[in-house]
C-alpha cells in the first residue's frame, strides 16, 4: 500500500475537526442531561391527593373499565421537602433532625415513559399509573395533562386572595 502522507496542515485540520466534534458531541451530552433532569423534575411533583383531585374533577363516580370497581391505587414515592426543613437544621440534635426530616417528608407519584425504540426520554411520552385494586387494570394518565392541569389551578389560587386562615394553619 502507498499512503500518500498528509501535509502538516491537512493533519492539523484533520485534527482540529476531530477536536470540534469531540466538543460539540460533550456538549450534546451535557445538555442532554440537563433536559432530562429538567424533564423529572417537573415530573416528580404531584402529590397523590392531587392526581385524585384530578381525577374526581373529571367525569365522577370513575370507574374501572374492565371490573367497575371503584378503588385504586397509584405507585408513589416519597421525598424531603428542602423548603420545609428548619433553617437552624445544622444545630438541632440527631432526633430533632430525624423529626424535622419526617415533617417535611411528602409522598409523589411516581411516572413511567412509553418510549419508543430510541428509548428517547419524553417530556410528552411521561404517564401517572392508576391501578385498580380488584383486577389489576392499569390506566395510565398523560402527565403533561394533569401538569398542565395543576398550573392553570395553582395560577387561579395565586391570583385569588389568600385566605388568612389557610396562613395560620399549623403543619
Ligand atoms: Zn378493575
């Protein structure tokens, strides 16, 4: 085989291109998962009591479609509450912290994606599941629905007044 040999500018363009792709491609990374962390934040905020307020708000009495039983459960989990931790949390004692944290625990519903083979994660692609405790049914809810549903509800309570009670309300 006779390689012709690259000058030194094509090698230092061959280089450099390869450099930029190398970056550009890091970039892609890092934005990736900034949206997919942007994506399960949004995701990983509905209390269960508000994915039955939605669900109430729909079309009441809601029933199974397969067995016409009407309880169910949804999978949640549970997470910390930053914003309700003491500011003074670092001077508190090992069981005032523990309490403290139990406090501001609150339950969220957990998600699933129905992706397709990309395995893409999608903002628009995001479901609640919704079992029915007789048969197992599983209904799935589009989360950006119910989302969208909850920041047209929490912009109407914004711009309402508050009631005072609701201020003085020890939890
Ligand atoms: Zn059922």
């Amino acid at each position: 085989m006779n390689t012709k040999k690259p000058s030194d500018d094509e090698l230092k363009e061959f280089l450099l291109k390869m450099y930029l792709e190398e970056v550009q491609a890091e970039e892609e990374i890092a934005r990736k998962a900034k949206e997919h962390k942007e994506i399960h934040e949004t995701l990983r905020k509905l209390a269960p009591t508000e994915f039955y307020e939605y669900l109430s708000e729909q079309n009441p009495p809601i029933r199974c479609s397969i067995c016409g039983n009407s309880k169910f459960s949804t999978p949640t989990t549970s997470t910390v509450d930053r914003s309700k931790l003491p500011a003074n949390m670092s001077e508190l004692t090992k069981d005032e912290q523990k309490l403290a944290r139990e406090a501001a625990r609150r339950l969220l519903v957990t998600y699933t994606f129905l992706t397709d083979m990309s395995g893409e994660v999608d903002y628009k692609k995001a479901y609640y599941p919704l079992h029915c405790r007789t048969c197992g049914h599983l209904d799935l809810f589009r989360a950006s629905v119910i989302n969208l549903w909850k920041e047209q509800k929490e912009k109407a309570e914004f711009s309402s007044e508050s009631d005072p009670m609701d201020e003085c309300e020890d939890e």
